[in-house]
C-alpha cells in the first residue's frame, strides 16, 4: 500500500499559497484531506477513461488533452544550459505553464473573431492576440507602444469586457508585483461596481437636469475607466500597499482596503 505524503512535503506545497505559517497539526490534517481527494477523483478518472476507451489499461485524463509528458521534456533538454536533466516536476511545472500560455492566446484571438463575428480563428485574430499579448515587440521603444496595444485590446477588441488574464499581464506591467487570482476578481467586481454607479449618476444627471459640474466629473471618470487609467491606479494603489506591508503579492486585502471612487 502507497504510503501518504509527508507532512513537510505537503507544508511545502501548502506555502505555494499563503504566507502564513502552518502549524503541525494543520499540515497532518492536510495530508488526510490531501490523500482522501486523491481516493475520491482516482475512481472517477478511472471511470470516465474506461467510457472513453474500453480498452485502454493505463489512467489518462480523460477531461482534457495535455501536452505530451516526454516531448516537453525533451524539449526542455534541449533548452537547459546550467543543469545536467529535467526532473519530473520540471517538466509537470513546464507543462502547466506552457497549457496556460497557449489558453491566454487561445482566448485573446477568440474574442478577436468574436469580435468579427466569426466561428474559425484566423491568423489575423492570432495576430491581434500576439499584439495585444506584447508577444510581438523588439526593443524598448517598442514595449511602450506594445503595452499600450495590451491596453487598447482589452477594451476595444474585448468589446470592454476584462478578462483575468488581461489584468494579470496589466499588473505586471503596473503594479510590478505578482497579483493572486482572488485579488483580481474582488478587482473585477469592484471595476464593474463603479461602472454600475457612474453609468447611474450619469443617467440621473442626464434626466433631471441635475448639477452639469457633478456630470462632467462622471463623463470624465468613466472615461477613465473605459481606458483603464482607474485599473492601473488600483493596481499601483495595491501595489504600494502591499510592499508597505512587507507582501511580495497583491491579495484580496489590499484591494477591498482600497476607495474605489478616490
């Protein structure tokens, strides 16, 4: 019988996402938890593998297609120039990072034949991913100009819907910290708040005749935020906010902290 993980292999892996400390007794009940989901997902991997092909006799994951194991290995080797060898979680690290590359592109040339209203993505909509991705930029003079594209393609090319992906690559831009997935969408949530209430004032302003001051401040607060000049305030607001506190991330405690009207 497999004998369960550690409780310092799981701390360890338990650091990956909080810093704050775990007490010993904590890290044993994680291993149990740990281990009970792994009893639980394992049969139904191997139940939607066996619907999938009667015959196959080795666990795959049946969910989704993965980069093949040995190929990006090998295609690590290739690359390394220090070490002698990829380990296994090298190559499981390079392979979830690599998956979630090719889902960013993916989703940013989507939306660009969304926005043409058509089914096939083509190599102009991969195109105005990569550009919009700063994928395609050659020297400084040009990174400028790119980041400015990343911003433009978010909105325009979006349709002006934000996407996690877009403000994980506006935060490294702008905040030049790691943000966490939480953090962006409380960020989101709060972006579309104040859109609900500007697009509000505007309406009431623009019916009952109210202070013409009060509705130019809002015109010119939405447009900000339709060019994202709020969301990189935010950003860098978190940002100073989180090193003044000694974080090495944004989290969800430096957004809600934060007046999103200020």
């Amino acid at each position: 019988m497999a004998k369960p993980y550690s409780t310092g292999h799981i701390g360890a892996v338990a650091s990956n996402y909080t810093e704050m400390r775990l007490a010993g007794a904590v890290k044993e009940q994680l291993v149990t938890l740990v281990c009970d989901e792994l009893a639980r997902y394992v049969p139904e991997m191997e139940a939607a593998t066996l619907q999938q092909d009667p015959e196959r006799k080795t666990l795959d994951d049946p969910y989704r297609t993965r980069l093949n194991y040995n190929r990006t290995r090998e295609l690590m080797i290739d690359s390394i120039d220090a070490v002698e060898s990829v380990g296994s979680a090298a190559v499981q690290a390079g392979i979830s990072h690599v998956e979630q590359h090719l889902s960013t592109i993916i989703k940013h040339a989507e939306v660009a034949a969304e926005k043409d209203r058509v089914a096939t993505i083509k190599p102009r909509h991969l195109e105005i991913a990569l550009s919009g991705m700063n994928l395609t930029s050659e020297g400084d003079d040009e990174d400028q100009e790119e980041v400015a594209q990343t911003e433009d393609f978010v909105v325009s090319q979006g349709g002006g819907i934000l996407t996690e992906s877009s403000l994980l690559s506006l935060a490294k831009t702008h905040a030049k910290m790691p943000v966490t997935k939480d953090a962006i969408g409380e960020l989101l949530e709060t972006y579309y708040m104040v859109v609900e209430q500007l697009e509000a004032d505007i309406r009431k302003n623009a019916q009952f005749g109210g202070n013409p001051v009060h509705f130019i401040e809002s015109i010119s607060k939405m447009k900000t935020l339709m060019s994202l000049g709020w969301m990189r305030s935010m950003l860098t607001r978190a940002a100073e906010n989180a090193r003044e506190r000694g974080y090495k991330r944004i989290d969800v405690e430096q957004i809600v902290h934060l007046d999103p009207f200020e």
